[in-house]
C-alpha cells in the first residue's frame, strides 16, 4: 500500500518538474489529477483491505 502512494507521489512530482522545466500548464493539470486518482486509489484500496469491500 505505502509502494502505491509512493509510486504516485514520485509520477506527480515529476510532472510537477517537467511543468517548470518546459512551463507548460498541461503537466500541472496532470499532475493535478495523478494526485487526485492517486489519493482516491488510496481510499479505495485501504477500505477494500480493512473491510472486503469498497462499495456498501
């Protein structure tokens, strides 16, 4: 689980860094939404390990 927040902490930040290193909006709003999907994913997935299910 902490390999998967790890991984989508490290793509982010490197969109973020490639966004100030050609000053281009769109790695921002990339890196924007791996943050969103990446914390969602999360979620999602620490409630399937806790409790079998993700929707109730």
């Amino acid at each position: 689980m902490l390999a998967l927040d790890y991984l989508y902490i490290i793509a982010m930040l490197m969109m973020l860094a490639l966004g100030i290193r050609y000053a281009s909006d769109t790695y921002f709003e990339a890196a924007l939404l791996i943050a969103l999907f990446g914390f969602v994913g999360s979620f999602a997935l620490a409630k399937f390990l806790l409790r079998g299910e993700v929707i109730e």
